[in-house]
C-alpha cells in the first residue's frame, strides 16, 4: 500500500502540515498523536492478556474423576 510513496510525497505531506497548522501547533500535535498511539498499544495489550485468560481453562472449574 505504502510501497509507492517515495521521498517527494513525504515532503509534500509535511509542508501541508506545516502550513495547516504552523510552526507553533506541530510539536503539540505530534505529541498528541504520541500519546494516542500510546494508549491505543496499551489498550489492545490489555485486551489481548484477557483474551488469553478467557480461553485458558482455569483450575477451578475442571471437573475432576
């Protein structure tokens, strides 16, 4: 999908950026996606370690004989 985007198209969408938000706005924007990104790894962690103790048959509730 990305395998086409070379090094123009890289500056193009950055100079778009800058003259969408400013100078001022792009470190608070990038930290804000920083901090997205963070959450969203952080989210799909979690959800994955319930998923896994979801499917893994605890001791309790085995019948035993």
């Amino acid at each position: 999908m990305f395998r086409q985007v070379g090094p123009w198209e890289i500056i193009l969408v950055l100079a778009v950026l800058l003259l969408l938000f400013g100078a001022k706005k792009l470190p608070e924007l990038a930290r804000s996606v920083g901090r997205s990104v963070k959450e969203l790894r952080s989210g799909m962690k979690e959800g994955e370690e319930a998923e896994a103790e979801a499917e893994a048959p605890s001791e309790e509730t085995t019948p035993e004989g």
